[in-house]
C-alpha cells in the first residue's frame, strides 16, 4: 500500500509539474503576443518544470 502512495507521488510530481509548467508559459505567451510581458509567469513555468526533478528524492520501494 505505501509502495503504491510512493509510486503515485513520485508520478505526479515527475509528470504533473511539467505539464503545469507547460500550462503556465503557455499562458504566459499567449498574454506576451497582447504586448503585456508577465516575467513573473515564466518564472513559475521554469520553476515547475525544475521541481520535476524531485521525483527523485522520493524513495524508490524497497523489494
């Protein structure tokens, strides 16, 4: 059962916090082509798209 919440865990934050960076530069540049540049949004994509990397702080199952 733990082994399956960690394995849950480690998919959303591997492919979850991509696509929610995808998402948000998304935004961010569609609003950008109106001539507003919100530099604070791309940050936030860029940085949900780092955080995927933690997926490998959570520890693999022990069989």
């Amino acid at each position: 059962m733990r082994e399956t919440r960690l394995q849950v865990l480690r998919a959303a934050i591997r492919f979850g916090l991509p696509l929610a960076g995808l998402v948000v530069i998304g935004h961010a540049v569609v609003i950008s082509v109106g001539g507003d540049i919100e530099r604070w949004q791309f940050a936030l994509g860029a940085l949900l798209i780092g955080l995927s990397f933690a997926a490998r702080l959570v520890p693999r199952s022990a069989r």
